[in-house]
C-alpha cells in the first residue's frame, strides 16, 4: 500500500470519526454510532450529516429523480433527491456505467475498478459495495479481500492490475492516467470499449467518494 493511500485512508477515517458537532443548524451528529475502521466486505451503514428528505413527503418529481421508487427507504438517496433532477441525471449515469454490460467490460471489472477508486480514496462504505458486487460478479473473494486488507498496490493478476493501476492513476488526478495505463488494459485483452468503461466507472466512482465522504459517515449494524 502506498504512502498516499495510507494518507487518505486515515484521513477518511479521520474525518468519519469525528463526525460534525451540531454547531450549525441542520447538522446532524451521531455520537453513538459505530465508526468501521477497516475496509470490509461486509454490509455496513451510512448516516447523513444533513437530514434527508422525509419519505412521506417525497413528490412526484422527486420519485422521479430517485429513478427507483424503492430508494427512498435510503437516508442518502433523500438526501440527494432534496434536487431531484440532479440525482436523476446522476442515477441514469450510474445505471448505464454499470448496469449495461453487454458488450465491452465484464460487470464485476466495472466493480472492481470502483472498488479500488474507492479503496485509493478511503472510502469504507463505497468500498465494502463495490467490492462485494465485484465478489459476486467475479466469483475471486479472496483477490477482492486482498485489495481491501492490502491495498492498491496487493498482488495480482495481469488484467486486474491493470484495471486498478488505471483507476487509481485517474482518481489521483486525471493528468496521471497515461498511455502506459491503456497499453496495459489493451495487453491483458481489453478492447476499446472495455478500456472506456474502466475510465467511466472510475471516474464516476471518484467523484461519488467525494460527495459520499463530504456529507456523511459509514456505519456498522447495531450489534457489531
């Protein structure tokens, strides 16, 4: 694990246990909560620094823009739907990068790439449902968990360090995304296409940590 990773990493950490004091009206504190410090597999929760939306309230143009009538049940999602047409734009985007994988990257290589932009840029809770879907997808739980408990930087294979090598270069900074990074998708069998949905589901990823860490904080269940 690089040095950088570690720095953001704790500095995610930092910044999830310690959440906001309710200094300011209309920030939300949990002083109970139950703070994961490690990157996990597991499902844990999330809890918003700002109220969310309460359901029974929802409009019709804000079912709209949570696109599923069934993610209202999420603080974030009514959180995010507070400008519908936003998270509408935002949601069809998420949807067509990961959900339409009938030609170009297989489903869990697009997991994977937004579980390792999100393991670079320490975000537990994105990091622990993408890697578990990229499991799911992929069947190789042991290759997930060793990105998870050793980092970026953790062994393995040819296809799959590339497709972490690429996202993490592009979620440091797009400018450290270079032709060696497509050269190395394109050597492990990667075509046009599949190159293109590494660079999205990247990119979408690193800058959904950024709002995911920016206005709240993961979770455990009650119990762990």
């Amino acid at each position: 694990m690089t040095e950088q990773t570690i720095d953001r990493a704790e500095a995610a950490t930092t910044c999830t246990a310690g959440a906001p004091a309710p200094a300011a009206a209309g920030i939300l504190s949990h002083p109970e909560a139950s703070v994961p410090l490690a990157f996990t597999q597991a499902e844990i929760g999330w809890l918003p620094w700002l109220e969310p939306a309460e359901e029974a309230t929802l409009t019709e143009r804000q079912y709209e823009g949570l696109v599923d009538r069934g993610r209202a049940k999420s603080d974030y999602f009514r959180l995010l739907v507070r400008d519908p047409d936003i998270l509408r734009a935002r949601t069809l985007t998420d949807k067509d990068i990961f959900y339409n994988a009938n030609d170009g990257l297989p489903r869990a290589e697009r997991e994977l790439a937004a579980a390792a932009t999100s393991r670079f840029n320490g975000c537990i809770f994105c990091a622990s449902v993408h890697a578990r879907f990229a499991t799911h997808h992929s069947k190789r739980h042991d290759d997930v968990q060793r990105l998870l408990d050793d980092g970026i930087d953790a062994v393995q294979d040819a296809a799959w360090r590339a497709i972490i090598d690429a996202s993490v270069a592009l979620a440091a900074t797009p400018s450290r995304l270079e032709t060696r990074h497509l050269d190395a998708l394109r050597a492990a069998g990667f075509d046009e296409q599949a190159v293109s949905d590494v660079i999205h589901s990247a990119a979408f990823f690193n800058w959904a940590n950024r709002l995911m860490l920016s206005i709240g904080q993961p979770d455990n269940p009650p119990g762990e």
